[in-house]
C-alpha cells in the first residue's frame, strides 16, 4: 500500500499560489451547505479556529458572524489569503498541527474549532496527533466541527485535476466517526453533503454519496 505523504508547506504554498485555486475562496453550493452545519454553532462574541485555513473563507464567515476569529494554517500563502479575506479583522497563526503543541503556542481557547480539507492529507497516526492538538484549544462544552472529502463520491475522480500535487486519502463516514471516538470525542451530529453540484441535491443520500462528510463532536466528560 502506498504511504501518505504529509503535504510540505511548500506544495500548500504552490497550491494556494495558483490563479485556479482562488475558485476556492467563492461561495459555492458545498460551502453554501457547511454553512448550515456551523451556523447553529456560532454566536457573537464567541471564539472560532479555522484549522487549516486555505483560502480564508470560513474565517470571513466566522468574522462576518461576529465571532473572534482566528486563521490557522502553515502555508504563508493561505494566511494571506485568509488576511485578505477577512481584512485584517482575523487572527493570524502559522503552526505545525503534526509537530507543535498549539496549548503553549495560543494563548486563546476556543468555542469552535472548524476543519475543512484538513484531516485526508495526513496518516492515521497524524490525524490523532492533530485531533489532540485541536482538542487542547477547545473551551469545555465547545464542539470541534470536521468536514473531510467522501471516497465515495463522484468530486474523486477528477480532484487530482483540481488539485495538482496535494495528495489525500479520503474517507468513509465510519472512518470519521472513529477518528472522533477514539479521541474521546462526542459525536452529536454527522452526515454527508452536496451529493451533486448544485442547489437541487438529493441531501438523504449525503452519508453515502455526499461530496463531503462531517461530524460535530464535544470533548467527552
């Protein structure tokens, strides 16, 4: 079986460097959806970590809500993306999620803490290592919110078009479920989303066929 490679800051920066990726950064029908599932969670005043923040979006959209808003991400390209999209307004934190602790790295706690696109570029033993990392921010009763690509879903067959030199190794509900539980995580909530690309989608078959897949989860006791 071919081993993982975790993406080098360089490969992100490149990636996020490219006039095609700025696609990324616009409101589509999946983001449109996410913000569905965040938009119960968030409240003003309250403090939210985009986890890998790519392009910025849902750091803007934390920001718009009122939130204190902080972008995390370890591709100097995504953090200024994420700059601009929120001018200014965010937090700004370039960070190692494998390989640095952020308990002692941030001093802030948070409400919410989002992932998108984070955790399928990295291998199981990493993915825990990041799960504990984000859980050592989080504010007791707060919910890390997880949202990964679906194997099963047609967006695989042409991501690598979309996605030039990003390796990732999507997932299957079950194995995002097990991520959360074998970290002590509580699973309230979990689905699919954006079985096709456009606002007419047949939203019952997300889990299986969903362009993404998504937990909403606590810290446990």
């Amino acid at each position: 079986m071919k081993t993982l490679q975790n993406p080098k800051d360089s490969d992100w920066n490149n990636f996020w460097s490219r006039e095609q990726s700025q696609r990324f950064s616009k409101l589509s029908w999946s983001k449109q959806r996410i913000i569905q599932v965040l938009a119960p969670r968030c409240r003003k005043g309250a403090f939210a970590l985009d986890a890998g923040c790519g392009s910025g979006f849902f750091t803007r959209f934390f920001s718009d809500q009122g939130m204190s808003a902080t972008a995390l991400d370890y591709s100097d390209s995504a953090l200024k993306m994420a700059a601009e999209a929120t001018k200014g307004a965010a937090k700004l934190v370039r960070a190692d999620m494998v390989n640095e602790n952020l308990a002692e790295l941030m001093a802030e706690r948070f409400d919410l803490v989002f992932t998108d696109g984070l955790f399928e570029h990295f291998s199981g033993e990493d993915q825990d290592k990041i799960m504990q990392n984000l859980i050592s921010v989080l504010k007791p009763g707060g919910y890390i919110i997880t949202f990964v690509p679906n194997l099963l879903s047609p967006w695989e067959l042409i991501r690598p078009f979309y996605m030039p030199g990003i390796e990732e190794k999507p997932f299957v509900l079950k194995g995002l479920l097990d991520l959360n539980r074998r970290n002590d995580l509580a699973v309230v909530e979990s689905g699919g989303v954006n079985v096709l690309p456009f606002g007419l989608s047949p939203e019952f078959l997300g889990p299986k066929f969903g362009m993404l897949l998504y937990t909403v989860a606590k810290k446990v006791g």
